[in-house]
C-alpha cells in the first residue's frame, strides 16, 4: 500500500518512526542517567506521530495545523523532560494531557475574548499545579486537589478555569452514528416564551397536521416545550440519533407541504 506524503513544519509524516515501549525505557535511561542529548532527540522525533494524533482533536479550531504541531511539540518535550521511568506508565498516557495542555494554552492565548488578568493568573497557577499532581500521581486531580494545593477556595479555582474555556459554536458536531450529525444546538433547550415567536409557532403548528403521531410529539417537545433531544429521546424511549433525524424529516416535510 502506497503511503502518502503530508508535510508539517517541513516533516514528512509518512516517514515518522515509531518506537516501541522497551526502545523508548533504554533511551530514557541513557537521556535522564547518562545526559545523552541524541537520546532526547530520538525520544522527540519517536513520538511525533503521538504530536499528530493530538492535534486531530483540533482540526475544527481554524488555526494553522502547522502551528498546534509546533505547539504540540513544545508539550512532547515538556513530558520527556518530566517523564518518571519510577511511576511504571505508558510515556503516552503521560504525555497526551501535557500536549494539549499546551495546546489549550496557545488557543487561550489567541482567544479574542478577554479575561481578567486576576482570572487568568489563577487559571494558569491551577493549570501548572495540576500537571505538577499529574506528574506526581499518575492521575488527573480534581479542582478541590488543585484548590488545596494552592491553598484558595475550591469556588475560585471553578470560576477561573470556567472563564478561560474556548467558546464552542453551536453547530459545532457532539456526535455522529454514520448519519446526520447532533450539533451543540440541539442540546440546548430555550425556557423562554417570546411574543415575537408566536407567528413562527403558529405556522409550524399548521403545517404539523400532516405528521404521523411520533412526529408531532417529538416536534411538540422540542419547539413548544422547549426541551432537548436527549431529553426527548429518553421520554419516548429511543436514540438521540433516531430523534435528530425524525425530527429533520418531519421539518423537511413540512417546509415542502408549506412552500411547494
């Protein structure tokens, strides 16, 4: 099978080597006892492909693939650095939250909506202190670890790290079982009645009429009720999926009664 050639920063993924776990423990040994500097470099170039994978979970970000490699790479040689041969992990299950963790800070640091400085600086403490913990435990802490590490309120640890979150667009894609996609939206209910809706609610109640009895609930729920697929599909007792393309085809059916 032919491989195809994708170039980042200049580096050809397709000829990315891949070491294994035993190849990986002899040059840690010989990086962190003997100070061997090619070990290092060996380590950083054997795990690019662990640089690769990360930065998919980004792809919907619209930055530069070129730049969160760069990123993700300052992230790998973090781990290699602070790597424990001791703890008796994978160096990938180690490494993986370091690289987009670091990811994660260059996107906050783009991020066009401000936070306040006492904000930040608190966020970026909890976040240090966390891998600090990560390294030490092998385990992701919680925010009431991070809050007695630092000795301040669990409550300010929560709304610091809130306020840094990259905003998500609500057609942003949450899952997808092969058919149509469930976007944020759809996940959201809106308890608000507004006067301006009532000419929208009440052509859709017209064109409703033509519906078998499982679309007009299903729509009833979600526009009238103002509830949320999942809680829809639990009511009636199918998938969420099922209810996302019900409710599709019976919008669809609609417009083409309405507007034929």
């Amino acid at each position: 099978m032919a491989k195809h050639k994708v170039e980042i920063c200049g580096v050809d993924t397709s000829k990315l080597p891949v070491l294994k776990n035993e190849e990986m423990r002899k040059l840690f040994v010989k990086m962190q006892q003997d100070g061997d500097l090619s070990a290092r470099e060996e380590l950083v170039n054997g795990n690019l492909r662990l640089v690769l994978s990360v930065i998919q979970r980004f792809n919907n970000r619209g930055e530069y693939v070129d730049d969160l490699f760069q990123v993700g790479c300052i992230g790998l040689m973090k781990s290699i650095d602070n790597f424990d041969l001791g703890h008796n992990v994978r160096f990938s299950t180690y490494a993986v939250p370091m690289i987009i963790g670091e990811i994660r800070r260059y996107l906050r640091d783009n991020n066009p909506i401000r936070v306040s400085r006492s904000l930040r600086d608190i966020a970026y403490k909890a976040l240090q202190v966390r891998e600090k913990l990560i390294s030490k435990t092998s385990k992701e802490p919680t925010p009431m670890e991070i809050a007695e590490e630092m000795g301040i309120p669990h409550s300010d640890i929560v709304f610091a790290m809130d306020a840094i979150q990259d905003p998500v667009s609500l057609f942003e894609p949450i899952y997808n079982d092969g058919g149509d996609p469930i976007f944020v939206m759809d996940q959201i209910s809106d308890d608000k009645e507004e006067d301006a809706s009532w000419v929208d609610k009440l052509s859709l109640k017209e064109g409703m009429h033509q519906l078998n009895g499982r679309e007009k609930m299903i729509l009833n729920k979600r526009f009238f009720q103002g509830k949320t697929q999942m809680e829809v599909a639990d009511e009636i007792g199918i998938s969420q999926a099922q209810v996302s393309r019900l409710e599709k085809a019976a919008i669809h059916q609609m417009n083409k009664q309405m507007f034929e």
